[in-house]
C-alpha cells in the first residue's frame, strides 16, 4: 500500500467518530465534506480499479488530505473551545461554521491564484463569523444572503470563477466514475 494512502487512512480512522456524528446527524458540514472522503476512500479501497497516474493520485491524495486536515481541525477547534464537546450546542451553529469555512475557502483561493494581498474586509468578516460563534450571538437572518454579498463585494473577480476544491472532487468523482450519490426512483400516485 501505498504510504500516502495509509497516511489517509490513518487519518479517517482517527476522525471516525467526528466524521459519524457528523454524517448521523445530517450536517450539513459532513455533505461539505463529503465529496472529498467519498474520492479519497474509494480510491483508498483495495477493489478500485485504477485508471490515474501515480502522478496523478499523489496529487488528488495531497490536496484531499490538506483540505480535509484544515477542515476538520477548524470543525474540532470550534466544538471543543466555543461548545465544549456538546454537539447539540454545536449543531445550531453549523450554518455558521459552514459559512465560515467558505470563507476561508475563499481566503486561500487568493493565495493559490497569487493575489498580491488578500482584502482586509474578508478577515473582518471571518472574525465577526468567528465571534458569532465564540460568543453564541444570535444568528443573522439571512446570514448566508450576507455573506454571499459581502465575498462577492470583496472579491468580485476571484467571486465569479471561483472553484472550490469540492467542486474539484466532485469532478475527478465524475471522471474515475465514482458515484457521489446515488439516485432514488419515486412512484407518484397509485401503485399498479
């Protein structure tokens, strides 16, 4: 195997039981996650039938990795420091967390496009996301319409071709034919 590859799994066995809560409870940070780990374990599984460089795989397992490890370690810093371990508590400040790991997407888009400087209004905004949860403050209507405006304001070009690396891995799961989700059939009226 692989050592990249026991490197991963390493690290999902050692966030199994956040990565469960989460998925359990249908959060909406798990579906954020979720098209990265679907990649990265099936390419992980001893069944998968590999049609991708080496090159290719280091690279996938690299950029997975790293966007996993920051995404969680955020996700962790926040239910252990603002709630203390209690995922009730945590849960109704998810759309927040979400947000602002979005953000931060956004934030580390400008470094990798190599944007001279990163506007100092989209610190503002992380902290002020940030404090909403440090501070359990009620929760803006509408937050997602605020800080969609306030990103597009900020970042104006970078805003219009932004692609996130789950857009990233929703389309190497395309391309290696990974199903990301399956389909449901429905029966609409009587049954026959």
């Amino acid at each position: 195997m692989k050592p990249y590859i026991k490197e991963y799994l390493l690290w999902r066995k050692e966030h199994h039981d956040l990565l469960e809560e989460l998925e359990e409870h249908e959060a909406t940070l798990f579906d954020r996650l979720y098209p990265v780990l679907k990649v990265m374990d099936s390419l992980s599984a001893e069944s998968f039938d590999w049609s991708t460089s080496e090159e290719e795989l280091y690279k996938i397992y690299q950029i997975g990795q790293e966007f996993l490890h920051d995404q969680i370690q955020t996700i962790r810093i926040y239910l252990e420091k603002a709630f203390q371990g209690d995922f009730h508590d945590f849960f109704a400040y998810e759309a927040v967390i979400n947000y602002l790991l979005y953000v931060e997407d956004i934030r580390y888009e400008f470094t990798e496009k190599g944007y001279e400087s990163i506007p100092d209004d989209l610190d503002v905004l992380l902290d002020e996301l940030s404090e909403i949860v440090e501070k359990k403050q009620v929760i803006p209507d509408l937050l997602g319409v605020m800080v969609d405006e306030r990103v597009k304001a900020l970042a104006s070009d970078l805003y219009q071709e932004f692609y996130s690396i789950i857009d990233i891995f929703m389309d190497v799961a395309d391309t290696l034919n990974i199903p990301l989700y399956e389909e449901q059939d429905y029966l609409l009226g009587k049954e026959v």
